[in-house]
C-alpha cells in the first residue's frame, strides 16, 4: 500500500501548456527544425517482394544539378551493428519486402531529391515471394515467447473436456484486418553530424521516446551514447508507431554522415509509410467458451494466428486478455505466427489488448444470446475474484461497476430483445469490455532544481499529445507542495535525465512516479525554502513496487448502431464508455484520450483495413484517400466517464494509464450492435454494408 | 525550371524565386520558414496544410506556388497575428479540440474558411432546405469539417469548439 499523494494540482482540468503553440502552428515538429541551408533525402524502395538487388544505376541521379549524394548497398558505409535487420539499413543486397529500403538520394531542394530517387534504376534477382496468412498454413510456428515477455501459450484445466459435456458451447473464428497507425505527423528526421562525421549526431527525430531512439542509433553507428543527442519536443502523434525507430531514422542518419556539418532532413511520404512504419498484424482468432445454463464459464479459450515477417519477429500479443478478464476453472491461448515476406509489423497503439478484445468480447454476445441472458450480465456473472492468470489479487478492479454505470447512463434497459426500425434505419445497441494492464517502465529519472524563484522538472520524456506537458507539472507541484504555476517542466531532449518510452500506457506512472523521487529528495535536502540551484535527482526504481497484485484498467463501452435498411450503410450516433484507471490526473486532457481511442476503436470497426495484395506483396490502398479512417461526420455522440478510484497500490499519485484503454473492445461493441439492429453477425472486421447487406430481412 | 513570383504571408510580402513544381505548402514550410501548415499526405487528402488563399480555405499542398503569383496567404499563426488567439483558436484550446496538434493549424484553418461559407448562405451536402441560412448544428459542423483528417479523434471536442467560436464570431 502506497501512501498516496494529496491532490492539489493533480485533478485539476488545466488547458494544455504546450496548446497556444499547437493553434498557432509554432510547436516546431522534427522535419521543422529550423537550421541553415538543409539538404534534403527521398528514399529508393524495392520494387519487389522477395530477391536480391544485382545492380543499381545512379548516373541519371548522381549528375543531375543540385544533386549532393546518392548512397546505395553497395555504396553505403557498413554499421557497426547489423544485429536488428530493421536497422540494417544499405548493409545487404537481400530484399525482404516490397517498399524496402534500397537506396537514398540527397540534394539541394526536396523537390530535385524525388525525381533523383525516381531516375535510379535497380535490377534484381526476383524470387518467388510468399505472402499469404491463413490459419491453414503447415509452417506456423510457436514463437519463445510473445509481446512484452508474456508466455506464447497458456493452459489449465481440460478446455477439450468442458467443451465436450457443456450445456452450451461455442466455437467461432474472429478476424481483424491489417492497421496502419498512419499518426498525422509522418516518420521524420533533421538529422546533422558535426563536421568531422564521426564526433557528434544531432537527431531531431519524431519519437515516442528520445533515449531508447539514442540507444538504437548509438548501437547501430557504434557511438557511445553521448556522442548522441536527440530531440523531440512535439511529436505529431505515434499510436505506438515511433515507439521504436524504424528504418527511416537509421536511412538518414547514414545520409547525413555523407555530408558532415550539413542537417539533412527526411520525411517519409504518407505512401512510404506503409511499408517501412510497421503496422499492426492481421489476426484470426479462433475463440471457445463452453457455459453452464446461468452463463457461468466452464471454459474459455483461443488460439491466435498471426504474421511476422520473414527477416525481424514481432509477435502480437493478442491472446493475452483472454488469460485475464473472465472465471473460468478450464482455460487455454495459444499463438502461432506466419513467418512472411511481408513488411515488418510493430506495436499499435494496445498492441495485444486491441485485436484481443474483439473475437472475445464477441463470442461472449453470441453465447448470451444462445442462452437468453442480458451480455451486461453475462459478463458480470463471470468476474473473478482474483487475476485467474497470475491468482494475485487485483490491485483495483471495477469493471463489474463501469457496465453498471454505463448501462445506466446509456439507457442500456431500453433495449429490446429483438430488432428495432425507425423509419428507414434499424437500431441496435451493443456492449464491450475495455481492459489494459498497468506497466510502470524500470528506468526513468527526473531532476527538481531551484532556478529563479521557480521549480523546474526535467525529464526526457514524451509528449504525443497525451498532455506529459501539462500533467508532469500537476504531478510535480503536488509533490513539491506548491502552486502548479511555480513549476516549468523541460522534457524531449536526451540532455535532460533518462526516460523510457511514452508507450504501454506507462509513461505518467513511470515519469511521474520519478518526478516525485526527485521532489522528495529535492524536500529532503533542501527543506521548504531552496536556494538558487539546489537541484536533486529521483529514480523511478526508488519508487515503491507493488508485486502482490495484478493491476489493471478497466472500462465497458456502449454501442447505439443504426443500418439502413435499404443500403446497409452503418452508422454510430452513440458511444459512451464508463472506465475505472485509477486517480485521473488532468479531466480535460484525460477525457480526449479515451474519446480518442474509442473512436480510432470505432474508426477500426467500421472502416480500417490495409488491404493486402498477396500477389504484388503490398497495401493496395497505400495512402489516406483509400485507407479509411473516421472522420468528423463519421463520428457521432462520443462520451467518456470514469469512476473515482484510487488505486493503492500501483503509484503514489494513484493513476493508472489511460492511453490505451480506450480503443479495446470498443470495436466488438459495435459488432454486437449491429448485431443486435440487423441479426448479422459479422466476424471480420471491418463491418462494412457488403457483409451487411445480405442479411438483411 | 523556376519562376519569380511575389506572396503575401500572415501580412508579410515576399519576393522569391521558385521550382515551378514547388506547392504552396512548401514554399511556405521549406523556402519561407512559415510551418504552421503541416504536411500529413501532400495529396490532399487529410487537411492538415490547409491555409485561407485570397481568404478561402485551400489546400496548399495541391496549389503549385507558381500559379499564385501575388496571392495573399494566411497560415493558423497569422491568424494571431497581433498576439491575440483568434476566437477559433481560443476554442480549440478551451474544448480541447486537438491532442498532438499536427492537424490543428489545418482544422483552425478550415473552421474559419467554413464560418465565412456559412455565413454566406452557402449550404452543405446535409443542409435540409438549399435556400434557408445554415445552423451551426453539430451535422452540418461535422460534416463541413470533414476535410481534415484527425488521427488523435478529437472530432467529439472539435465540433464544440467551431460551434462555440461560430457562435461567438459575430
């Protein structure tokens, strides 16, 4: 049990610090960074899937005016680690994927760097390639272990035998397409090594997290990490896609060493994007739930089916939650993946927990529809008394509390059993569990120092629109015990002191966890009245860690669909989710982060699908005019409430993270909605008209 | 091949020499310094550099800087231009309509042109009755903002905001 903060800033609904620049435009994002006369590189991609680049014609490109460099695999310097073949940049003739990097051209305008890049003809030794998921492939394999170090598969009880003597069971197969996190703000590098080349690095890069990109770079050029610095004030969303480097930064990196003392700036095109900024995999989930006839599980199980890429692993987590959220005596997942010639998945925003909740929190509507029973009861009959995956006991779970309420403020009672029209549309509600896990990262450090009559925090942490700069003072100001207006906090810069990645919803508990170490070492030395300097450093891992429970967010989220009943077309007036993710630090800021991934939850539902051509090895529909994602008239009433809770035990400021949260389930509960108007049931995402349609009466 | 071409941006005249192939947007962002108008797609298809041309809302990734020889442009900043947060802007940051703020400038942009087109009468594909004056109802908002792509999803706080500036404006 933590001895919890007492909250004076934090619970306050502040305006966003860093929001006069973001209206105005003036929050300078990486390819911003004003620096003199930059030069500018456009990548060459691989134009096929699979094979071995065996010449490259660079005459056009090298001669044209304005022209500064062109770098190529067999022109390129060698890295010192080619260990992650993601950051292998030009280190190989291989290709192991269509849009690959393959080459760079560098000149004087952006404009004369993409015809350059276009005039450079590559020859290759074309393979057959192999692209296809499907669940019937022989070549799955069980990877040592999934995302986050989670087991790859889990098994109690007897899932065959509770099936096999069930009053009722079920057993369907769930898909969800391919996502692309497509952030507004493309991968996106300044990128300038001082004249030697060999001495310092400046990356002003777009990241989720300034010193794990140091540590990636650094490793790659085989620098010590001060040799490096990277910068990031403002990083225009991420959803996890900067989470990690990609490709890019490591491109740039390499083209800027070929001009030392000059910045060089690269960012991807939105088309380019799709090939080299990760995305998340499609997933078949094949789902088990056998009941007895009051709904109570006997058993609960899926085996998922996933890719990865041939050259670099990335294992979705998503059977984690099913490991978590319901009783059950009898209990498997399992995880298989594809290994393909396929373009490198990586981490979307609930990695696991997203695509996790759906074929789940689906089949759960399907079996209290079998048995007649409400599915906000069904889920409730099902709580367990303690984690059923690790038996600890939950730090705080209130999910049986945030249906309850989010029936009520719904109107969940007004629903019907059956279908319902008003005039051309059919109507229907629907319901969804939300649950992400509490990660608190193990390294983070923050500094308070004395300056000017006013406290100043600093952390290299990250703010892609979470509100890190608005709600680390909050934190820091109730730790400090003064005004929220006495404190600055200077973050985004691996000068300030290490943090980890603004990722896993973690980066509140784990920098602000740090930043009240520092303020109560700062108090502790110092007392109440400081002098000019006085500085003190605190340690995320000072911290008190709680490992006696299973922590946990959790939230339900309602659903009113409405389809026409002529066209198919399908529309969400409504949705309202009620969570429970400990003490809310900054209501204003907090409120946009669940509205936000509910509707990129609603955005999956009904419109995202990276649609895949197996015989090209690409995303047919490669840019934002045909990869859907909700826009403003798509998107209806959107509420988000929270209870009041306080979690003992995972942080002193009570929180738990709220990043995340908010777009599991949701898809599902609009499933089960357009379920509940129409009586299809869709499996595989996205819920479009087409499959609608024929089901229609 | 480059051309001479004179812009007006925020209030400030340039005299400058293009690439004939260069947009307005990144003359504005690469050439004149000016990147409050942001870059998400370079096709037109997200919103995100919108800017108020001769004051209309435009795209100005689709408008080749040659083509707008004399124009006057006004960029999200030049909308502050006296220091003070226009209507629009003080919204967004009361609502909290944004989160990481690369699409802001574009949707503060847009919201402006699509008040002054709302104030003309002009309607909008879910406009009831073509010739009465359009409400600021949350449809016609919505629909009207649907230019401008948000991958944060603050359309739920987005609308709110243009209603209240809008609201406010006159």
């Amino acid at each position: 049990m933590t001895d919890l903060l007492e909250p004076r800033a934090m619970g306050q609904s502040l305006v966003r610090r860093d929001g006069e620049a973001k209206v105005r435009g003036t929050a300078t994002y990486a390819y911003e960074t004003p620096v003199p006369a930059p030069a500018y590189a456009h990548p060459v991609q691989a134009t096929v899937a699979r094979g071995r680049v065996t010449g490259m014609d660079t005459a056009a490109a090298e001669t044209m005016d304005g022209v500064l460099v062109v770098l190529t695999p067999f022109t390129a310097e060698r890295l010192a680690s080619t260990e992650d073949w993601e950051y292998a940049v030009l280190q190989t003739d291989e290709v192991a994927f269509r849009g690959q990097l393959v080459g760079v051209v560098v000149a004087e305008t952006s404009e004369v760097a993409r015809q350059a890049a276009d005039t450079v003809r590559v020859t290759y030794d074309e393979q057959s390639h192999d692209a296809v998921l499907s669940a019937d492939r022989d070549d799955l394999y069980a990877p040592e272990q999934v995302n986050a170090g989670h087991p790859t598969d889990t098994a109690e009880g007897d899932v065959a035998a509770a099936m096999a003597t069930a009053e009722v069971r079920l057993e369907q197969t769930y898909e969800t397409a391919m996502y692309h996190n497509n952030p507004l703000e493309p991968h996106a590098t300044t990128a300038l090594w001082d004249a030697a080349g060999d001495g310092f690095l400046t990356l002003w890069d777009s990241t989720q997290g300034v010193h794990p990109a140091r540590a990636a770079v650094s490793e790659v050029f085989g620098l010590d990490e001060e040799q490096v610095r990277v910068v990031c004030p403002y990083v225009g969303g991420g959803f996890g896609s900067k989470g990690t480097p990609h490709a890019n930064l490591v491109l740039v990196t390499l083209a800027a060493r070929a001009l030392p003392g000059r910045a060089v700036k690269l960012a991807l095109t939105r088309q380019q994007m799709f090939s080299l900024a990760g995305y998340r995999t499609p997933t078949i989930q094949q789902v088990h739930l056998a009941a007895d006839r009051t709904g109570r599980l006997r058993a609960i199980a899926i085996d998922v089916v996933e890719q990865t890429s041939r050259v670099k692993e990335f294992a979705e987590q998503t059977g984690v939650p099913t490991r978590m959220m319901y009783a059950a005596p009898n209990r498997r997942t399992t995880h298989r993946l594809a290994a393909l010639d396929v373009p490198i998945p990586s981490w979307m925003r609930a990695p696991g927990e997203c695509p996790g909740m759906f074929g789940p929190e689906v089949a759960l509507d399907e079996l209290a529809e079998t048995l007649g029973m409400d599915p906000v009861q069904l889920r409730i009959v099902n709580e367990p008394e303690v984690d059923p995956d690790s038996g600890k006991p939950w730090s705080s779970r209130h999910l049986v509390e945030c249906l309850r309420e989010g029936a009520e403020r719904f109107g969940w009672d007004s629903r019907g059993p059956g279908r319902r029209r008003e005039g051309h549309w059919f109507v229907g509600y629907g319901v969804a569990s939300s649950v992400y896990p509490t990660m608190r990262q193990a390294t983070s450090t923050a500094t308070v120092r004395f300056e000017d009559g006013r406290y100043v925090a600093e952390i290299g942490a990250a703010d892609l629109g979470t509100g890190a700069w608005t709600v680390l003072p909050q934190i820091a100001a109730d730790a400090l015990g003064v005004d929220v207006g006495d404190v600055d906090v200077r973050i985004g810069d691996t000068r300030y002191p290490t943090a980890s990645v603004a990722g896993g919803s973690s980066g509140t508990n784990t920098w602000g966890s740090a930043v009240v170490q520092a303020a109560r070492e700062f108090r502790g030395k110092f007392g109440n009245d400081p002098r000019d300097g006085d500085e003190a450093t605190g340690n995320v891992d000072q911290a008190a860690m709680d490992e006696d429970h299973a922590a946990y967010a959790f939230g339900a989220q309602f659903v009113e669909a409405r389809v026409h009943a002529d066209t198919g077309e399908i529309r969400v007036p409504r949705l309202s989710g009620v969570f429970a993710a400990g003490r809310i630090i900054n209501p204003r800021t907090a409120r946009s982060q669940f509205i936000g991934g509910m509707t990129m939850g609603l955005s999956m539902a009904l419109h995202e699908n990276s649609v895949w051509d197996p015989r090209m090895g690409q995303v047919a529909n490669h840019d934002l005019a045909e990869y859907h994602i909700a826009v403003n008239a798509d998107v209806g009433d959107v509420q988000a409430h929270w209870l009041d809770e306080h979690d003992p035990y995972v942080n002193v400021m009570g929180s738990k993270g709220i990043g995340e949260i908010g777009i599991t389930g949701t898809a599902a509960a609009v499933v089960n909605a357009v379920h509940h108007a129409t009586g299809v049931r869709v499996r595989s995402l996205p819920v479009t008209l087409d499959k609608v349609l024929p089901g229609l009466p | 091949m480059d051309a001479e071409i004179s812009l007006t941006v925020d209030g400030a005249r340039h005299r400058l020499t293009v690439d004939t192939r260069t947009t307005v947007l990144d003359t504005l962002r690469e050439r004149l310094g000016n990147t409050s108008p942001k870059k998400g797609c370079d096709h037109g298809q997200c919103g995100a550099c919108t800017v108020l041309l001769d004051g209309e809302r435009t795209l100005a990734c689709l408008a080749l800087a040659v083509a707008h020889d004399g124009a006057e442009l006004i960029t999200a900043d030049g909308l502050a231009a006296e220091g003070e947060l226009h209507p629009v802007q003080q919204a967004f940051l009361e609502q909290d309509a944004y989160q990481c703020g690369y699409c802001t400038p574009g949707q503060i942009c847009s919201a402006v042109g699509m008040l002054q087109e709302i104030d003309r009468g002009w309607p909008s594909h879910v406009t009831e009755d073509l010739t009465a004056e359009p409400e600021l109802s949350h449809d016609e908002v919505a629909e009207r903002m649907s230019g401008n792509l948000c991958r944060c999803a603050a359309y739920a706080n987005i609308v709110p905001a243009v209603q209240q500036a809008g609201g406010r404006r006159s």
